[in-house]
C-alpha cells in the first residue's frame, strides 16, 4: 500500500509530503548507548488480536515495532522539533487512570508511518511529557485521533500542553454520514472500536479492547503499573496504529466544506473540557470562508460554556437523563457535561452560533428562577 499523504488539507490543515518515509522523521544520535544498541525498550507487537473484514487491512495487521519511550532521545527528531517545511501526520492516544484534568495521565502513543512510540509518563515523568510540547502544539503536525476531548484536558491541566491541529476521526466520521445523507441525531456518536470494524475506514474487530475494559473495571490502576505486560503493549499500540489508515481513508472522501468543519470542531473539542480560570482557547480557530464551500456557505462555530449554580445541574439533566435529552433534540447542537470527571458545574455546548445561543437560553432556564 502506497503510505504516502496524497490529501492537502485546506483551511490550515497541512499536508506532509508525499512519500512519506522513515528516514524522514530522523533519528537523534544520542538515541544509541555507548555499545551503539537503541536505548529505547523496543519490541516487536504482533498485530492486532482480531478477525480481520478487509483484506485491505491485511497490511496494517502485519508485526509493528513498537519503542517504550522514558527519555525525549528516543523519540523522532521530527516530532521533538516540527519543521514548518516538512509537515507529516501522525495517529495520537492518551491512557491513564480517570485520564482528564484530576486523573492521571500514565502513556501517551504516537504512530507513525514506521514504528509506534509509547511515551511513558509514569517513569519519564514530566521531563519527557514537556519534551512533546512542540509536537503536539505544532500546526505542521497532523495528530489523528478518536474523540480528542479528554485527552486534550488531561494534556493541557497536568502539563500545559495545548493539543493542536487535530483530525478527530469521530467528528469526520459523523460528518462523511452527514456527507451520505443520514439524518443528524443527539449523541450519535461512533465508537473506537465500531469505527475499526467498519470496512469502508478499517475493517478489523477489535475484540481485545473489551478484555482490557474488563480489567480496568477490576484494576482502574491497569496503565499505571509497571513493568509494561505484553498486552500493555499490544493494546497500547492497537489503539493507535490502525489511525493512519483511517485518516488516509477518511480524507479522501471528505468535500472541502466537511474539511473546514473538521477542523473547526476538531479545535473546540481540544478546548471543550480544558475552559479554566485562563480560557484557554487553544489554536487559532479557521474563519468561515466568504464564498460558498460545495454549493454551501458555511455558518460559524462556537463552543459556549453555561456555568451551572450549585445544587441545580439535577434540573437540567433531569430524570434519567430526559431533560437534557429534550434540549439536545430541539437544538442541533453538540452538548456535554463534565460528570463525575468534571468540571461538575460547567455545560459545554459546540456547534452554529444560532443553535448554541438557542441551547444556551434553554439551559438557562432550567435553573433561573421563575
């Protein structure tokens, strides 16, 4: 398969160059000890342990080498020091115990085209997590993911790294339906796991990912024990390494004007849960283009946090969730709740001005007095 990046994103979506290799992401010198061996814990990761759908996907199902980062030397050069004229794109996942702004984050995998980095923060510390700074704020690197949100506030409130230029394959998916003509619904949002097995992006079953949520039930501290098991690893890697096929998939079908709408709720999304006392408000967002995009004019979005006063969020979710629900249906809006991960007091709500200051007046209501 041809791993070259033939997509040019527009609307600040860089491209990486075409033919795209391992040589290209370089390796720094000092990544070798005194007797010229990698000091990087690396392996071999089988692929993952599935069915596969698609004999498409029989490349990416192929063994990975996989390196368990605790040092910045062992990562690319290219990712430590992004170069605005050698863009790329990279596939990006956190794991942790309760991964958001209280929890902790344990690993943070990057796959690139060559080989996946699992870059360990429980034993290279904050030294090591400061070191990717650049890579992940850097608008010349693609970073793909599933559903960036908490990964994003995890990111920003444990290290003040600022998650920029992402491609949420979640959002894309919903749009490349919307694209298809399926009618938009609350909460309709694909899984990880659904998103691989679909054979139009990825086509494999990933059966192990409900084995590892059995054990974080058993063992919410799973990423944060160490030494690294091999289904640490496997798993770890897994989560990440199918993205790049997805991503090479998703771009090609996706019109210009899904693309700019991409990548605006990609950048809210980073913000959502990581609003604070500073408003981060993470990377410049795309203007709507002035002429119309596909036979369409884009409208602008926004995301707008409701703080909730004390004791009243029981209104506004309502009995098993049914007032929140009716909002949701009669504004075409993208509305979360922090929960028991929190921000506890704080609504977010992502979408076009006119449906988000709709969804804001209705909340409102629901704690004003009469």
């Amino acid at each position: 398969m041809d791993r070259g990046w033939a997509y040019r994103p527009v609307y600040g979506l860089p491209a990486a160059a075409p033919g795209q290799n391992s040589q290209q992401h370089g390796m720094n010198p000092s990544m070798l000890d005194a007797h010229g061996s990698p000091l990087s814990m690396q392996t071999t990761v089988e692929g993952c342990r599935s069915r596969n759908h698609s004999s498409d996907a029989e490349p990416w199902m192929s063994p990975v080498p996989v390196h368990i980062v605790t040092h910045p030397a062992q990562l690319p050069t290219s990712f430590l020091r992004p170069n605005p004229h050698q863009p790329f794109v990279i596939g990006f996942d956190c794991e942790g115990v309760d991964l958001a702004r209280y929890g902790r984050l344990c690993v943070m995998q990057l796959a690139f085209d060559n080989a996946v980095y699992l870059v360990d923060a429980v034993l290279g510390g904050n030294a090591l997590m400061q070191s990717c700074k650049l890579g992940l704020e850097s608008p010349y690197i693609i970073k793909v993911c599933h559903d960036c949100k908490r990964d994003s506030e995890a990111l920003y409130f444990q290290y003040n790294i600022k998650l920029n230029n992402v491609f949420d394959t979640q959002i894309a998916f919903s749009l490349l339906e919307e694209q298809r003509g399926k009618n938009w619904m609350p909460d309709d949002y694909i899984s990880f796991v659904d998103l691989l097995a679909d054979e139009r992006y990825c086509g494999v079953a990933y059966d192990e990912k409900e084995e590892v949520r059995m054990l974080l039930r058993k063992d919410p501290q799973f990423w944060a024990h160490r030494p690294w098991t091999v289904m640490m690893k496997r798993v770890a890697a897994d989560d990440v390494r199918f993205l790049l096929c997805i991503y090479e998939r998703m771009v090609k079908s996706l019109t210009d004007l899904s693309k700019w709408r991409l990548h605006v709720r990609s950048s809210l999304y980073c913000q959502c849960f990581c609003v604070g006392a500073d408003c981060f408000l993470g990377g410049p967002l795309p203007p709507p283009p002035e002429q119309a995009v596909d036979g369409e004019l884009p409208q602008e979005e926004v995301l707008a946090v409701v703080d909730v006063p004390c004791g009243k969020m029981g209104l506004v979710i309502g009995r098993k969730g049914s007032s929140i629900l009716s909002i949701k249906q009669c504004c075409r809006a993208d509305i979360f709740i922090g929960g028991q991960k929190g921000p506890p007091d704080k609504i977010f709500v992502i979408g076009v001005v006119k449906e988000v200051r709709k969804a804001e007046a209705i909340l409102r209501g629901k704690f004003l007095p009469n």
